[in-house]
C-alpha cells in the first residue's frame, strides 16, 4: 500500500471569484489587496493605542506588528488567518514593572521588552508541548469559568488608568466622555464594516473635537503640529534594547497563559465561522505567536497578540484567506516606516486617549462576562461562584504579592490564584466538568469577542 502523500507546508491557494473564501482560497489579486489593507485599519486603533498608553514608539510597535504577522503565517504554513497587533495583556505588567508616569517616552522600556521575551519564550515552549501531546490539557487547565475571570480582570485592573487619565480638567472630562460616546455611537450606529473600526473613527472624531475647541476656541491647551511638520515621510523606526532580569521575567509568566487563551480561542472562532477545524495547527499557532512576541520586543515592539477585529471584519465579509494577511503585514511595515505616520499619532490629545481607554478597558471587562455567558458557566455551582468571585477581588483590588526581592502584581496573583483555586476545589464528583465543560463549549471559548464592536 503507497505511503500518503505528504502535506505541502504551504497550499495551493484556490482562485475562487467571490462568495465564502476559505483559508486555502484566494480573491483576486486586487481585491486581496483591498481586503488586506482593510485588515489594516481594523487593527490600527488598538495597535497603536497600547504602545502610546506603555510608553513605547508607535511606529516600532506598529512594525514589528507587521513583521510578526508575516512570521506567524510563515511558521502556521499559511493555514490560520490571524493579524498580530499590540496585547493588552502586557499594558498593566508593563506600566508595574516600568512604573511609567504615562506621558512622553518609557525611560524603563528595556526592562519591559525583556519581559516580554519572556513570556514569549514561555508561550513559544508550550506551544512546542502542545504540537506533541494535544491541547485538551489546556481547556482542563483553564476552563471558561477561569479563563473568563483573567480576562475581566485585565480590564478591571486597567480602570483607574483610563479615569485618571480624563480627569485632569473639566476640559479634560469632557472631551473624554465625548470621546467614548463618539466611539459607541460608531460602535452601533455606523453602516456596514465602518462598525468595525470604532476605535479608529471614534478616536478621529475626538481628536476633531478637541482641535475645534482648543486650537479653534482657546478652551484647551493647543495641539503642538510642529514635529509633524518636520517629521520626514521616510525612515526606520526607533529600536531599543531589552533588559533582562529573573525577577521581571517571572512577573510577565502570566502574560503567556492569558496569550494561549486568547489564540485558542481565536482560532476555535474562525474554525467555526469556515466549517473547518484549525485546532491540528493549535501548537504551530502558539509557537508563531511566541515568536513573534519575542521578536517584537527584541527591538522595542509591544506583545502581540491574535485581533478580535480581525475576525470582526472576517464574519461580515466572510473572506478568510490567509494570502489577506500577507497583504496586511506588508502594509503595516511600511506604516511603520514613515517618521511622519509616528508624529501624527504623537498629536493625539491625552483626553481622546483617555476616552478610547475607557472603552476599551470597559470592553475588556465586559469580555470576561461574555465568556462566561457564552459558554454557559452555572454560578450556582459554588466552585464556580467561587473561583471568579476571589479572582476578580485580587485583580481588581491588584494585590501584589511580595516574595524575597520579588514582586508579583495583582493580574500575576489572579491569574495564577484563578488556576490554582479552581483545581484545589476541585469535586471528585466533578472531575470531569472542565474537559466537558471545554467540548461542549469550546468553539465560543473566546477571549477576543466577535460583536460588531470587537476590541480587547
């Protein structure tokens, strides 16, 4: 009997005309190009955000988002859709371990990119385990009762950051809340894919706002346009050097399970919206992630992470050939380049910033819930009731455990106390809830969400 024959590493991408385009499957090259560069956008809001609330160089980070797409297509085989912007999970560990004051460059970004390498390295490794054993062990590990806690606290933990920072003045507050109204009003009411970027338009309509009434009507400090000015159009962006220390390492660990939770649940989301299961490149998934986490940070690019954007704007146009996100990579390369795109961004108020956070952090929050709901987690199960309601104290209180010389900050203890409490209280009666609760629900087990407003 012949041995099978063995899979290409990467496909043949079949010429399809329109309709249902799966991962294997390709558009025409122009239009592959639009539905690329739309994928940019989708993505531009958050990418650019998280590095500004960080401390970190927006072109950088935008850039490396670039680069580490087009290196996790490469190491998937071509065979996942998924865009890799700036995590929010590294933001409340990052602004910890810098203690960054929030304004103008990170003068501790060094020891946040060795962190991050860490926890890419670790994510990388278990990806490396899981292309061995399976992932079942994961879905045990962490179900969507605790998966759905971590990521509520995510948001939770981020909440004094985003009110502090519209509550300077009552100039401040107003165009603020502005601002996150503008962001909903986009969310719910804007027609078709334009729904999909509410942080982008939101952000636009904000900055308007505060330059009508500052610079316009002298009620705010002026936006400052002169480095715009003489910003040039071309040139690299600005790399740093990681630090690496033990102790920062450790605090960035939980950073690796909160990114295996997303990605699995991105990929499960797509695999249901085409009919075909991706779950057979779950550990090449991981180990493309991880990488490109740690290439990012290797020269002053954030986290990155899988977007829910990205699957928002796949469900509405129901186009999910990889080849896109080539196109998207590519496009976010050269966006990293351009000194001028980075200027422009530095313009952004602090009050628009502030009300794009609030939404954010909020959604954040919210998508905890939504997993929960999702998958049909019963509180009245008290092991349960019990685990989310002690996680989301830590994180939300942020109790920091100190250890020695070191410190583990308030998303490190819950995320870590999520885990462990929900297996100390373990039933024999319910020893087999987690591994069911996962099948049963495991396709919505989703850490990025999927509604016409999907941010992290």
């Amino acid at each position: 009997m012949p041995a099978p024959a063995r899979e290409r590493f990467f496909p043949r991408w079949t010429p399809v005309a329109g309709g249902v385009v799966g991962p294997e499957e390709r558009l025409p090259w122009g239009q592959t190009m639009v539905v690329g560069l739309q994928h940019v956008f989708a993505m531009f809001g958050a990418t650019v955000l998280v590095p500004i609330l960080m401390g970190f160089d927006a072109n950088t980070s935008v850039f490396f988002s670039g680069i580490g797409t087009l290196l996790f297509f490469v190491v998937v085989g071509g065979r996942v859709p998924s865009y890799l912007g700036s995590s929010f999970t590294f933001l409340p560990i990052t602004l910890a371990a810098t203690a960054y004051a929030g304004k103008g460059p990170n003068p501790n970004i060094g020891v946040a990119l060795g962190g991050i390498i860490a926890a890419g390295a670790l994510y990388a490794l278990i990806g490396l385990v899981v292309m061995g054993t399976g992932y079942r062990w994961i879905e045990r590990l962490m179900p969507p009762v605790v998966t759905g806690a971590v990521v509520a606290v995510i948001g939770l933990n981020l909440a004094p950051v985003a009110v502090k920072s519209i509550s300077g003045s009552g100039f401040d507050t107003g165009v603020g809340l502005a601002t996150v109204l503008a962001t909903g009003a986009v969310a719910v009411y804007a027609p078709g894919l334009l729904r999909r970027v509410p942080i982008l338009l939101g952000g636009i309509i904000g900055y308007v706002l505060y330059l009508v009434l500052a610079n316009g009507m002298g009620m705010g400090p002026v936006i400052d346009f002169a480095p715009l000015r003489d910003a040039a159009w071309i040139g690299f962006p600005t790399f740093s050097r990681p630090v690496f220390s033990w102790n920062v390492a450790l605090l960035f660990a939980p950073a690796a399970l909160v990114l295996v939770a997303e990605n699995l649940g991105h990929i499960k989301a797509v695999g249901a919206m085409t009919g075909q299961s991706l779950d057979r490149h779950l550990g090449r998934a991981f180990v493309g992630d991880g990488l490109a986490c740690m290439l990012a940070a290797s020269g002053g690019g954030t986290g990155v992470t899988t977007y829910a954007e990205n699957i928002g704007v796949m469900a509405v146009t129901r186009i999910y050939s990889t080849l896109i996100f080539v196109v998207a990579g590519a496009a976010a390369v050269v966006m990293g380049m351009s000194p001028k795109f980075g200027a422009l961004v530095g313009t952004i108020p602090g009050p628009v910033l502030g009300g794009l956070s609030v939404v954010l952090f909020g959604l954040i929050a919210a998508t905890g819930g939504r997993i929960w709901v999702q998958n049909r987690v019963d509180f009245s199960n008290s092991r349960n009731l019990v685990t989310a309601a002690v996680t989301l104290t830590l994180g939300a209180g942020d109790l920091a455990l100190k250890m020695g010389g070191f410190t583990l900050p308030g998303i490190g203890t819950a995320t870590f106390g999520a885990i462990l409490l929900y297996q100390l209280l373990r039933d024999p009666a319910e020893r087999h809830d987690a591994l069911a609760t996962a099948d049963s629900g495991g396709d919505a087990a989703d850490l990025e969400p999927v509604p016409a407003a999907a941010v992290h």
